[in-house]
C-alpha cells in the first residue's frame, strides 16, 4: 500500500472512530450533528491534488459536507481553472479577514466556518470533524423539496443572526490540466460549488419557514452561519 493511500485509508478510519464516539457521547442526536467542511482549491495549483483526493473521500462520508470551493487567482500562472470564480476568492478572503489574517492560499480547508488548516492535514481534519460531531446542537434545521420548491424550517435558540445560505453543486467531475502546475494530470473532483447564496437572515429565535424555487437537478446545501463569516450552526442537504 503506497504512503498516500495508507494516509486515505487510516483518516477513513479515524473518521468512523470519531462517529463512534458521537453515537456513545450523543444519542439519538448523532445523525442530526454534521460537519462542513469547505476546500479552497484550485486546478492550477500543484499542492492541491492530495487535497483534491482527500475530499473525495469526505464526500462519501454521511457525517459530513464536504465543499469545494475552486479560486481564480491561479489562473494566470498558464491554466484558467474551469470550476473557479471570483466569489470563492472573495469567501476566502472573508474568511482570512474574519481571522485577523492578510495571506490566503491553496489547498485550505475550512471547518464548520470556524478553523482554517492546511488542505492536507489529515490527522488534523480528523480531530476537528470528531470535535465538532460533538458539540450541542442548538438548532433543528429540516429541507424538503417538492415540485420545484424548497422549504426550508428552522427552531433553535441563538443569541445571535444568521445567514441563511443555499449552496448548489456538482458531484463529480474529471479535468484533463493542460497547461499550468498540473499539466499532463487528469484530477477528479467531488462536491464542485457553483453557487453560494445568501437567501435572508434568521434572528435564531423565532421559528424559520422559507420557500423558494429550486431548479435543475444539482444538490442543494441549506447552510446556516453566523453573520460575518462566523461559525456554521447548522447543515442539511438535498442529493
């Protein structure tokens, strides 16, 4: 077994330890508490395929979101990344600055809006996504899609507002690099971000009920996060 698929393999196991400990620590909340995790990415940039890879297989875990979010400032090194947008560059910087910090860079990850480690940490990433698996969950989001239409309903008791986010994605997809960092590489991607919208603002208190029209057949993420880049308190999605 090579060095990078022992590494894949044993953070799979570290995940499912740390579900373990949910189910013992939590019961009959464990399914509810799910950890997102954003990757700030990019086609052109040569540190980022382990990244890459390993989000691929956060996808295929159910106590996770995993998030790819493609930036365009590696586009003029010689390949234009065709999943990036100015948006995400835009994101991560809202993040840097939430932080107090001036530098960004690829591959980052993100988790639960809240810590920001290097994209190929994995032992880090595994402590982070069983910490927060644990922690209180404060509100109880449910989505619904029907005819076109996604309800989204909230209770909880926040001190404090909320975004409320609709993220759509694509699964997967296959991009043949032809110039650039990576040239010659064919790279698979999971969870691919094309739009990240802020649909209103929830006080936390009052219950949440939301309907809007949901087009196409790409999965839609419901995301609610603390105003100003602030920690996510809650997840649900739509396959």
């Amino acid at each position: 077994m090579t060095s990078q698929l022992f590494r894949v393999a044993l953070f799979l196991v570290l995940g499912l330890l740390g579900a373990a400990v949910v189910l013992g620590a939590t019961p009959g909340r464990a399914e509810e508490r799910r950890v997102v995790v954003e990757l700030f990415t990019s086609q052109g940039c040569s540190s980022c395929p382990p990244a890459d890879a390993l989000l691929l297989e956060l996808a295929k875990r159910e106590d996770v979101v995993a998030l790819a979010l493609h930036v365009d400032y590696w586009d003029y090194i010689g390949w234009k990344d065709s999943f990036a947008t100015p948006a995400h560059t835009a994101r991560q910087k809202a993040y840097a600055a939430s932080r107090g910090e001036k530098m960004i860079y690829t591959p980052q990850m993100v988790v639960q809006g809240q810590e920001a480690i290097v994209g190929t940490k994995e032992m880090k990433l595994a402590d982070l996504i069983a910490r927060h698996r644990v922690e209180p969950q404060a509100v109880d989001l449910s989505v619904e899609r029907a005819n076109g239409v996604l309800t989204i309903s909230a209770r909880g008791a926040l001190p404090y507002p909320v975004d409320v986010c609709l993220v759509r994605y694509m699964p997967q997809e296959t991009v043949e690099v032809r110039k650039g960092e990576n040239a010659g590489r064919t790279l698979t991607y999971a969870n691919i971000v094309t739009d990240w919208s802020v649909l209103g603002e929830w006080d936390g208190r009052a219950p949440l009920s939301m309907q809007l029209p949901l087009e196409g057949d790409q999965p839609a993420v419901v995301v609610l996060q603390q105003k100003g880049f602030g920690p996510i308190r809650a997840v649900a999605d739509l396959r």
